[in-house]
C-alpha cells in the first residue's frame, strides 16, 4: 500500500471534523488526523503552563538559581528529558523554601549515558588489567567478560557501571594482592639462592665474583629492565668464565699429566737404586770369598758395568726432573694469569670495574634494546653526554686516587637522583652517557639540570676539604632515522657547546 500524502490526510481530517461535529479545535484536529495517519504525534508542549511555573519556583540559593537558570533553558529549547532532569533536582532539594542554605551539600545528579569513547576506553582497560593479573580467580574472568559486554553495549549507563565497576575492583584488589606476593616470595627466593651461592664459593673466586654480581643486580625493587640486565650480565658473564675456567682445567689436566711423570720416575729410579745397592751387597759377599785376583776380576768388571749404568741412570733422571721442572713452573704460571682472568671476568663483563655504571659493551646493548623499544612503543628516548669540568685540575690537586673518587662520587648521586629506568654508563675518562627511556628533550634536560642542582647540595670530601663537582652536558633525543652511534655524537656536540658557553651547563642537541 502506497504512502498517503499529508495534504489528502489532511482532507479526510477535515471531513470527519464535519461528519463526527465536533470543534475544530487544535486537540480535536490532531486526534482525528493520528487517528487516519495510524501514527502518534507527540504531545504538544505546555509553554504557558511551564512559564507560570517559572515565575512561582524557588530561585534564593545558588543552587536554586543555577536549577532555575536551567530550568528555563529547558522550557525555550522544548526539551521534556532537561525539564524531567531539572524537576528531579529540585525533588533532592526537598523544595524547603523555608531555609534558604536548605539542601545545598546535596548534589544534583541527572541521568548520565557514557560516552562510547570512554565506554571504549575503559573495556580496553579492563582487558589489560585483567591480562596483566594473570590471576586463575573464575570469579574475576566472569565479571570481566560481563563488564566488556556491558560497557561494548550502546549507550550504558553510568549508575550501572558504577556498581559493576565496584564488585570487579573488589575482585583485582584480592589478584593483586595475590600477584605481588608471588611477585615478593620469588624474589626472596632468588635472593637465597644467590647469597646461597656466595656462602658456598668463598673459595671459589670466579663464582664468588659471579654471584655477588647477580645478587646486586637482583635488588628490589624488580624490573622488567632489570631483569634483562640481569639476564644479560649472566649470560655473558658465565661465557666468558666457562671460556676461562676451561682453558684452567686444561692446565690443571696438564700439570696432573706432569706430576704422574715425576712420580713414576721417582719410582723406575727408586727401583733401579733398590737393585743396585742388591748387586753391591752381592758382589761384596764374593769378594770376600775370593783367593786369588782372577776370582775378583769378573765381579770387579760387573761392579764397574753396574756403577756405570747407575750413573748413565741417573744423569738422565736429572734432566728428566729439570725438565718436568720448568713446564711446571710454566703451568703454574699460565694457570694464575688463568686464575688472574676469573677473577676479572665478573666485573669487566658489562660494567666499568670503577664506578659500577656500564661500560662501552653494556652501553650498546642497553642503546639497541631502549631504541628498539621506543620505536616499538613510539615513545620518546633521550641521550645526555656529561663531562665533568675542571677534572684534571682535581688529578694535579688532590692526585689521581681522589679523581677516581670524585668519579664514584659522581655515579652514585646519580644513581640516587635519576629513575630506577635511567642507565648510566661510563664513555671514557671523565665522560658518561645517561640513557633515558620515555622521556621528551625538555624533561631530558629539566632531568640534567635537576642533577647538577643536587651535586651542589653533596659535596665531595677528600680530606676534610669540600670539592664542588659540576659537569657539562648535551641532551639529544633519539630519531628514527640515526643510529645510537648517531646520537651520542649529538649529545657530544651539545656538550662541547655547554663548555664553550661557561661550564657547568645543559644544553639540547
């Protein structure tokens, strides 16, 4: 059936206005023409009445006045749902018009409908956190899925996620809780493991060395990037110990091989000495007996072909224990440079034996993995270049043991003022780099100027005397397009630029 038009309802309206007698009044119109269109128009809206109302309502306290002022906003647009709100709030006030501060601590709360934007926005959230938890609480799964149905719904509202929102924060609460026990106990348990280990090989440098390495390296609190440097640090720490320690027990092998050697010619010669002292004690008895020279003579000839066996015996001995001597000592000497090598290995692996920061092995390592991630991740990454100023003047002055100092010095404050995050790695002499994940060019250098305040603030003692340390730097942040090589030379720039502007300043790169 063909769409009627509103002119011929219109004329049929008119009709039955005629056919029935009834007024033709608006009201009378507008039924008779719902009644034909087979629609319902809605109601008309009182503007008069409404107006009326405006002119008897409260309106003394602010907050009267602002539900006024809304009020009559609602009444010119038209709008029922703004009416209904308003009328709500004057409902929570309790209309006491007596008492003009009456019902002002009470809140007007209209109906609120989430934004999809935000209802999208929390689901997302509600689906890392619940990931991130790990937990096996059924309980929690459940509320979760029905919170991402309700909130992935069209239009939700807001009182209902309220308490949706409050059941499922009960249940997090109880699976963090559970997460950074386990997070706590495993961590109390790498720890024993590792001091563990340090009690048991006291006298086994190498692995002392080792374990004293992880067990700092493991200290609370516990990072993602700790853990990667810690897995770093052992992975190559036991390659370069397994390297050595082989080459070690190759020598040691070795020098049993010698010692086994030495003994069995000790032995051959005890017994060679055994059956000669047998052939002098014999050839004595027959000497005694004999009565004539003749009788003498053969057993004067098997003494001297003896003695003269003896002797040829025993000048090959000799060089055979001199010679086993000198590759003895030489093993000796090749197993403690070997010794000598384990016992560096563990501090020399990633990290500058001085101050404790990375060296320059450990600083790559960190700039490919922090420049990996903050292309991954799109987050900004700085690199600051620091050298410390007038350092040679503190060598000649106070002597190159207090500049080491000055150096370690130096490194731990940095350490107690920069993040958990920040890597600081030792480039050479007086130069350091500082690797700073997840920060903008402008903090980079809010963060290096904050650094040279707090050295002001703890001076470096050296013999009852106060050395005030400053540094130049250069802030650089990383682009897609260079590489680490690339921006540490920037930094180097924007430091010599601080230097030539005065010393003791940051300058961006």
């Amino acid at each position: 059936m063909a769409e009627r038009l509103p002119s011929d309802i219109a004329r049929d309206t008119l009709k039955q206005l005629a056919i029935r007698r009834l007024p033709p009044t608006p009201e009378n119109y507008q039924t008779l023409y719902d009644e034909i269109a087979g629609v319902r128009s809605p109601g008309l809206f009182p503007d008069g009445p409404f107006r009326n109302i405006l002119r008897i309502i409260p309106g003394q306290t602010p907050t009267q006045k602002r539900l006024l002022g809304l009020f009559e906003a609602a009444v010119a647009q038209r709008d029922w749902v703004a009416v209904q709100n308003v009328l709500i709030g004057y409902a929570k006030l309790g209309f006491n018009t007596t008492d003009p501060h009456a019902g002002e601590a009470r809140a007007v709360a209209a109906p609120v409908i989430l934004p999809d934007e935000l209802a999208e926005q929390l689901a997302r959230l509600i689906e890392n956190t619940t990931a991130a938890l790990n937990s096996d609480d059924a309980r929690l799964h459940l509320q979760s899925t029905q919170l991402l149905q309700f909130l992935r719904q069209p239009a939700p509202p807001a009182s209902t996620l309220q308490l949706m929102l409050s059941n499922f924060n009960y249940r997090v609460s109880f699976a963090a809780e559970d997460q950074a026990a386990i997070c706590t106990t495993l961590l109390e348990l790498l720890h024993m493991v590792f001091e563990n280990i340090v009690a048991l090989s006291a006298d086994d440098r190498w692995l002392h060395g080792q374990a004293e390495a992880l067990v700092s390296a493991s200290a609370h609190p516990l990072t993602l990037r700790r853990l990667d440097d810690v897995r770093l640090r052992l992975k190559d720490v036991i390659f370069k110990q397994t390297e050595a320690k082989g080459r070690m027990v190759e020598a040691q092998e070795q020098m049993k091989a010698m010692l086994a050697t030495f003994i069995g010619r000790l032995s051959s010669f005890t017994e060679t000495s055994g059956g000669y002292q047998d052939l002098m004690e014999r050839c004595a008895d027959q000497i005694g007996k004999a009565a004539t020279l003749n009788e003498m003579a053969p057993v004067l000839q098997e003494v001297m072909g003896a003695t003269r066996s003896m002797a040829l015996d025993s000048r090959m001995a000799r060089d055979e224990l001199s010679d086993l001597r000198d590759r003895t000592e030489q093993k000796q000497a090749e197993m403690l440079r070997l010794q000598q090598e384990l016992d560096h290995a563990s501090a020399q692996a990633r990290h500058d034996p001085l101050t404790g920061s990375l060296n320059r092995k450990g600083l790559d390592e960190v700039m490919e993995r922090e420049m990996a991630r903050a292309l991954r991740t799109d987050t900004p990454l700085c690199i600051s270049l620091l050298d410390v100023d007038n350092f040679k003047q503190i060598n000649d002055r106070l002597g190159h043991e207090a500049g080491d100092a000055a150096l370690v010095h130096l490194a731990d404050v940095v350490r107690s003022v920069m993040r958990p995050q920040d890597m600081l790695a030792r480039y050479g002499g007086e130069e350091f780099v500082l690797v700073l994940p997840s920060t903008p060019l402008a903090q980079g250098i809010e963060a290096m100027q904050r650094l040279q305040r707090e050295l002001t603030r703890r001076f470096f003692l050296r013999e009852n005397e106060k050395v005030l340390i400053t540094f130049s730097a250069g802030v650089a942040q990383v682009t897609a397009e260079e590489t680490s090589s690339e921006t540490i030379r920037r930094a180097d720039q924007g430091m010599y630029l601080a230097k030539r502007s005065g010393k003791n300043r940051v300058m961006a790169a």
